[in-house]
C-alpha cells in the first residue's frame, strides 16, 4: 500500500490541552493536503474548523476524553453541541468504571443515547484497550456490535497504552464486519499504519504520519 493510501485512512489528530487554533488550523491544512480521512480536535474547536474548512475535510471530535466517566447525559450534551457545531464523526471514551463493575446495560444505554445524538453521524466506541482484559473487550465488542456503532477503537494515547497489534487482531475477530476497527495511540511510522491496516484495522489514529510522508518527499 503507497503512503497516500495509509494516509487516506488517518484521522489526523491533536488532541493536547495546551493546543491552539493555529494549530489545529494547520492540522487541518495538513489533512487537505495529504488526503486524510479527518482531522480529530477537541470540540472547543469543531465550529471555527467546520468554517475553515467549508466542507473540503471531515471533522472528527472527541465525547467523554480523555477519561470516559463523565455521566451519560453530560456525554449526550456534549455530543449534540458537537454536531450542531458541525462535527462529521464522534469519537466516545467508554466509562471503564462501568466496564470493571460489570454494568453492561448501562454501557449499552450510553451507547445508544451518544449514537442517537450523532443524527446519523460515524460512532467510533474508545474502549482504552490498555486498561482491559481481553474477556472485557471482547464483550463490548458484542456490546458495540449489538448497538451497530461504525467503529471500535483502541485507545484515547492519554492513558497507559496505545494501540498494540494483538488487539487490533482481537478486535477485528470479535466484531461483524459491519463494524471497523480504529487503531489509535502510538502509531508513529507510516511502516506501522501499514501494520495495523493489514490486520484489518480501517482507520488510524495518529499525529505524526503525516510529518512522516513529509519527510519522504
């Protein structure tokens, strides 16, 4: 696969609190150039991006980051100001708390209520893979499958870990293939996007493979 084809797949991200808007502006002249799938920013910034952009590029914002406990009706708020700031696709942290006391309805319920929220809009489900075992990932897979999300994802890369292959394989078994899996965190060569792609992930979490084909020329 050529670096425009890996490229076509990453969602561009900065999500670091101390960013700017002449950053994340260009980020987004970043994406436009290399052809990628977003640009991820915090939602502090959705609406002046939506505007910069004027349609030629997909804004992707994050619900509930980078720690994923904040109360369900708190996340849906979020995620309807989002959209009505012009957000393209919605990237949700999942309440891990949630996760190790079991309350696999109450997930499901939040699933659905951020999914409803979105009016239509790609849900990619961030389950923190780093913190979880492999019996709880493979359940909200289930989960994630039984609400028809657009994509399962690996990680927020503000917590212990990031992606790892091993999960990416894990993910991409347990789940139809309805539903596509993001890679996010640690993906720092275009070497390990091509990686992650060929063990079925369908889009790419990462702030440095752009600067990476950059420096190919």
């Amino acid at each position: 696969m050529d670096t425009a084809t890996i490229l076509s797949h990453v969602d561009h991200t900065l999500l670091k609190p101390e960013a700017t808007w002449e950053q994340i502006k260009t980020l987004c002249d970043e994406a436009m150039e290399f052809g990628c799938a977003t640009v991820c920013i915090p939602p502090s910034f959705v609406k002046q991006a939506a505007a910069y952009v004027q349609g030629n590029l997909k804004i992707c914002t994050v619900i509930g980051f980078p720690n994923g406990y904040n109360t369900t009706a708190a996340k849906i708020f979020e995620t309807k100001d989002a959209v009505e700031n012009g957000a393209s696709e919605i990237d949700m942290v999942i309440n891990n708390g949630m996760v190790k006391d079991r309350q696999w309805d109450d997930i499901a319920h939040e699933i659905a209520g951020i999914k409803a929220a979105c009016l239509g809009r790609p849900l990619k489900v961030i389950i923190e893979t780093c913190l979880l075992s492999d019996m709880e990932k493979i359940k909200l897979c289930q989960l994630a499958a039984k609400e028809e999300v657009a994509y399962v994802k690996t990680s927020t890369g503000f917590s212990t870990g990031g992606a790892t292959r091993e999960d990416v394989a894990l993910l991409r078994e347990n789940l139809p293939a309805s539903i596509k899996v993001k890679a996010s965190g640690g993906i720092r060569t275009l070497e390990d996007g091509q990686a992650y792609l060929d063990l079925g992930a369908a889009r790419l979490g990462a702030s440095a493979l752009v600067g990476e084909a950059r420096k190919q020329g």
